[in-house]
C-alpha cells in the first residue's frame, strides 16, 4: 500500500514538474502588425541605430557574402550542428516586417521570436540582453528602414533534440540571466560606457571567451580568449600572448584604425569588428578601451620590462643577421622558406599597416596555438575591394603541410621564447578540407572565403 502510494505521488510529482516545465517554456505570440512606414520613424533614430547595429556587427552574421544586407542565409557551423541566420529585413514574409517593437524588444532581452519560439544562442541574446529599449529602439528603427528582402534562410541543420526549440528553455535556465545592464557605482561613466558596449552590443564574449560542453560562455574565464570562425579569439585579459604588453592607448589606436604599429592589423573576423566600429564616435571607443584595459590589468613588473626591452630591439631594426645561418635541419629548411617567402616583406622596414609587422612583436608567432598562424600562411590577407589596404598573400598553393610545418616551427623557435607547436601537420590538413570553418576576410572586413579569395576582384 505504502509503495503503490509513492508511486501515485512520484507520478503526480513528473507530472507537475512537465507541466511546470512547459508552462515555463511557452511563450506567447506577439500579434504580427503591417510594416510601419519610413516617415514613422525619427530620421535621428535611424541614424542612431545604424551606429548600434555597427556595434552589434549584425551585418556579419546576418548577411550572406554575395547576398542582400541583412537577407541571412549565412551557414553557422557550431558543435552542435549548422544554423542559418535569419533575414532581419523588413520584408513582410520572409523577414521581420511584421514584427512590432515590442516583438523585436523581447528578441533582444530575452531570446524569443515573435511566433514566441526560442532562439539559438547563436544569436547572442546573452549578451544583447543587456541593451537598453532606448538603444534597442533606435536599432528598431533602423532594421525596419532597410531595404526589404525577399529571402528565405535554408532550414538548420541539428539533430534531436536540439531542433525541438523547447529544449532551449533547459538552456536558458541553467545559463542565461536576462536584464537590462546595471552600471557599476564603483566605476566611471567612461568605465560603465565600455562595459555596456563591450559585454552588451558588442558581444566582444561570444568569441573572445571559452565556453563549456553546452556551447555557454564560461563567466569564471570573461575574455579569456575563444574560438571564432575558425580562428582563435585571442585572450583579452592578463594571459594575452602579445609580446608587447596592451595597454588604454594600445587598445584604443587598434580599434580606432585596425591597427596598431606594436601589434600588427586586424585579421580574420576581427577585420570586419573593426571596419564597423568606425562609425563610432571617438569617446565610445575610448570607453571600451577604457574597460578592456581594465580586465587585462596591470603587467607585472617582469613582462613590462621584457615588453619595453623588445620595443628597443625593433628601434634597432631586423634581426636579419640572426636569420640564414642555422644549418640546422628545421632552421635549413625553415629559413629557407622564411628567406623566399616572408623576409622580403616583414623585414623591409615599411611601417604598419602596409609593411609587414616584424614577427617579434607578432601575437600570432607567439599564440599558445598554431590555427591563427596556419590561417595567416595559408590564406594570407586579401586586398580590399576599391580602395588601397594591406594585403599579405596566401600561399595554401604553394607550401605543403610539411613545409608550414617547417616554417612555422622556424618561427616560432627564432622570434619567440615559446615551445614550439606540436600539431601543425594536422592542423594544416584539417584546415584545407574544411573542418574548422575559416573565414578569410581582408581588412574592409568583407569575407572571401578559402575557395573564392579573389573571385570579386577578378
């Protein structure tokens, strides 16, 4: 009698907690309205937006190279499966037309479509949560005032159970924390203004942390460096490889122009971050510099020291007279490769961000992994379209994996005090047939990817 009553209270028990569950989960809809018109809309609201959305990069992710702004269909690989972006248009059908702001406000804050389904945290509303509704107003304004797309984004492709949205609410409870964000009282406003642009809009996190088997930011590592498009994000705080320590000023010229002379240009999906943030005004790049440098933190005694002795060694121009004259087997075959292919343009003195950065001061050369080096050499660094830039050939025609192995262990073991890369071999391999996904973008940010680089410009 006692057992059959625990059975009925156990069931009872599954049941409630079902029913709690998809009482939690269940979203409503948010009725569909008729596309406002353009005169609805401030013109300085519009333009407010257009900066925030550049913040957002949401050009990036919900644009197809080649295609429409704003039209989705870009192919998102994740560990979990592939996902295509959504047309963020103002198209009545196949975009966000009929969304009110109310609709597009409780995307941004609390990760929910306007038919009330659950979105992939691709789409980073952990991060976008903490928006203000004044700023996600403006980029209200600003979406609905595009150019309206007819486009419809291919299905995603992810196995059971993770194509059944409901499963995100599980998600969302164990890892996300809605709300608008809250300035720190303890800080400056230029400090607050960083923080909000960085962890909110700017999502700088979604690439620049690691993240755990459930695909969520690990909050313990902010900005601990990540991976992103296949490349890795670099370290934002005190672990950054860069062998010239960052400081406010650092980060500021680099986000401010792409470049920074101590540390070379912005590549790979950093090149489009950076293109974009050009439409912000100065004292807003400042603000995030402002809180980057307060997460780096201060350089211990040591590494400011050893980070000023290599500044004075690159005043005293290349190292060409320690290069050449290995005879060993991996400096023969190595600096042969580096003789004929990379001195002539990293050791002819011209100055960022046309000449090739002196690879002492390179992050990539003394990264704690070989993926962004394997890029650079493979991919290189594609000329813009139209306008002059820099530009580094690819050499993926060129070099065996073999031969990137030689070299890129010649570089490390000649301009860094780091262990060399066990796995370039493979890494290589992996690389050309696709497993990491690489995006290769040139310093105006628009991709090319691995197989059609060039292909615009012919």
């Amino acid at each position: 009698m006692k057992f059959g009553r625990f059975l009925t209270g156990l069931g009872v028990l599954i049941v409630v907690g079902v029913a709690g569950a998809f009482v939690y989960a269940w979203k409503p809809e948010i009725a569909p309205i008729k596309p406002p018109e353009r005169a609805s809309f401030d013109q300085a609201l519009i333009e407010h937006g257009a900066k925030l959305a550049a913040v957002g990069n949401c050009t990036a992710c919900h644009t197809n190279p080649g295609g429409k702004s704003f039209a989705g269909g870009l192919t998102i690989p994740t560990p979990f499966g592939t996902i295509h972006s959504s047309n963020i248009t103002p198209d009545a059908e196949t975009g966000i037309g009929t969304w009110s702001e109310a609709a597009f406000q409780r995307a941004m804050r609390d990760g929910v479509g306007r038919k009330g389904e659950h979105l992939y945290p691709a789409f980073p509303y952990d991060h976008f949560t903490n928006v203000s509704d004044d700023d996600n107003r403006a980029l209200y304004a600003f979406l609905m005032t595009r150019q309206p797309v007819k486009a419809t984004p291919p299905p995603n492709e992810l196995p059971f159970p993770l194509n059944v949205r409901l499963v995100l609410a599980g998600w969302k409870m164990l890892f996300f924390r809605d709300g608008a964000y809250q300035p720190d009282a303890s800080q400056s406003e230029e400090w607050n203004r960083g923080a909000y642009l960085v962890d909110g809009l700017g999502h700088c996190g979604a690439c620049h942390t690691p993240r755990n088997t459930l695909g969520a930011e690990k909050a313990s590592l902010h900005l601990a460096g990540g991976e992103a498009e296949g490349w890795s994000a670099f370290a934002l705080d005190g672990s950054s490889p860069a062998p010239v320590v960052w400081d406010e000023e650092g980060l500021y010229t680099y986000l401010r122009q792409g470049w920074h002379p101590d540390h070379g240009v912005a590549n790979g999906p950093m090149s489009e971050v950076t293109g974009n943030l050009g439409l912000l005004p100065d004292s807003d790049i400042r603000a995030m510099a402002t809180y980057i440098a307060s997460i780096v933190g201060e350089p211990s005694a040591e590494r400011r020291a050893k980070s000023e002795q290599l500044l004075q060694e690159i005043k005293s121009g290349p190292i060409t007279s320690a290069i050449g004259n290995d005879q060993s087997a991996l400096g023969g075959k190595g600096a042969a490769i580096y003789q004929a292919a990379c001195a002539a343009c990293h050791e002819n003195g011209r100055p960022q961000p046309f000449g090739g950065l002196d690879l002492r001061l390179s992050s990539t050369v003394h990264a704690p992994d070989a993926q962004n080096a394997i890029n650079m050499v493979l991919y290189g660094l594609p000329a813009a379209s139209g306008r002059t830039s820099a530009i580094m050939p690819g050499f993926a025609d060129v070099l065996t994996n073999d031969q990137l192995n030689d070299l890129l262990g010649y570089l490390r073991q000649h301009f860094t005090d780091q262990a060399p890369w066990g796995d370039v071999v493979q890494r290589a391999a992996d690389t050309r047939t696709g497993k990491y996904h690489v995006s290769v973008r040139p310093s105006d940010g628009i991709e090319r990817g691995p197989s059609n680089i060039g292909a615009e410009d012919q």
